[in-house]
C-alpha cells in the first residue's frame, strides 16, 4: 500500500488518565469498542516531535519538522477473529496552518493550529523534554524528566497498552467512520522520574474533559519513538 505519509516521530511523552467509559462513548465511532487495561478506559494528553515529514515521499518545504499535541483514546475493532486495535483523536495540534487545513480537508481529522514549541535537554544520563502550546492566551506545557537510556517495553505492561496501537479511526458523522493503519517499530521507554503539566483542558479539548484539569495522571511515559508511516488507503466502515 502507498505510504500516504512518513516522518520520524521523537521523544513521545504521554500523560494518561483513566476516565469514565461514558465520558468517551459520545466520541466513539460506529464500528469500534472501548479498549479497556485492568478494567479501565484511558485518555492521554499527548506531546511528539515530527521530524522530516513528508507526503507521498515528498519533503515538505518549511514544515516538515514541528510538535504536535494531542489528546487520545483507545478502542478496538473486531473483525472475524481478528482484534484491532486503535485510537481515536480528540483534537490534534499543531503550528503549521497548511499541515492542519490539509488534514482536515482529506481526512476529515480533527486538527487545530496554533503556536507550538519545545526544548529538549540532556545529561548523557537524565533528559529533560518539554513541549509548549499556546492557547487562550497563555503558553501550556507537558514536561517529563527521564533516564536517557531506552528499555524494551514490557509484555502486558501499561506502557504496551498505551504505546501499541497500529490503526487509527475517524468519526466522520453518526453513521460512518474511517480506518487507517500505521506503522513503526516497537518503542523503547525512558524511566521517568519527574513531571509537570499544565493544560487548559476545556480551552483546547472541551467542557467535557475540563476534570481533567484537577486529576494527577495514573502515569506519565516517555518513548524514544522512530520511523513512522501512515498508509494512504483508508476503509470507510
């Protein structure tokens, strides 16, 4: 299948909260269920580097490398005996007004675009990954400090939960929804042994999920990242 997109995808910190089923199901698409871990449903608050994107392996001039912020949630698709398992976006940031107007335009996602910016330090032992947003007016941020050396993901972990999921599916009205699949290497996570967030939850994501403001996440995580590739095909279902 013809790669749609490809980029590299680096330091992925991810804060997840576990949240209500019935909070999620108004943003669940027809065709998929509620992915559970140990009896409960997830949210992640969601900062990345896009590194050397491009579309149908085409650089993009100016835009190519830039954060994105996100907010998420997981759920499968059974199919036969088959189980896939994806995630659906809340809402997707970034800085680039062309990059969000053509994802929206093709695929129907969810994109906004406003100021990003990130800062990135290191030890050799300990790095320190922040990445900033500006909404309402003010600068967010999601920041995690973590051991520099990578580790393989544990089987059945929380971290296997969060980080596996290989299709992503779009709500595009009540009665349909979009599948799409991506591909990268399994992970390896960094320790992490410190962090802050500081979100404005209602102004970027909605009333709905202005909670999670109060909430302390179950776990904040750090992934090296790598390659990524989004297939151009997606199957309406």
């Amino acid at each position: 299948m013809t790669n749609f997109l490809k980029a590299k995808w680096q330091n992925l910190i991810m804060a997840n909260y576990a949240v209500p089923p019935e909070v999620l199901a108004p943003y669940l698409p027809k065709g998929v269920e509620l992915d559970f871990y140990q009896g409960k449903t997830y949210v992640s608050l969601v900062g990345f580097l896009f590194k050397d994107t491009k579309i149908f392996s085409v650089p993009i001039p100016f835009y190519g490398t830039f954060e994105e912020v996100n907010l998420r949630f997981y759920v499968i698709r059974k199919t036969g005996n088959e189980i896939k398992r994806g995630v659906v976006f809340i809402n997707e940031t970034v800085p680039s007004k062309i990059v969000a107007v053509v994802a929206n335009y093709l695929y129907k996602e969810h994109y906004v675009s406003i100021p990003t910016r990130h800062d990135w330090k290191s030890n050799g032992k300990v790095k320190q990954i922040k990445f900033d947003w500006k909404i309402a007016n003010e600068w967010n941020s999601i920041y995690a400090e973590a051991s520099e050396a990578g580790v393989p993901m544990a089987v059945d972990s929380i971290e296997e939960f969060i980080f596996e999921h290989y299709y992503g599916y779009t709500k595009i009205d009540d009665a349909s929804t979009e599948e799409y699949n991506i591909h990268h290497d399994r992970w390896n996570v960094n320790e992490v042994i410190n962090y802050d967030i500081n979100c404005n939850f209602a102004a970027m994501y909605g009333k709905d999920f202005d909670f999670l403001k109060d909430l302390e996440p179950d776990s904040v995580m750090l992934a090296e990242g790598s390659p990524v590739s989004v297939k151009w095909k997606r199957n309406r279902i």
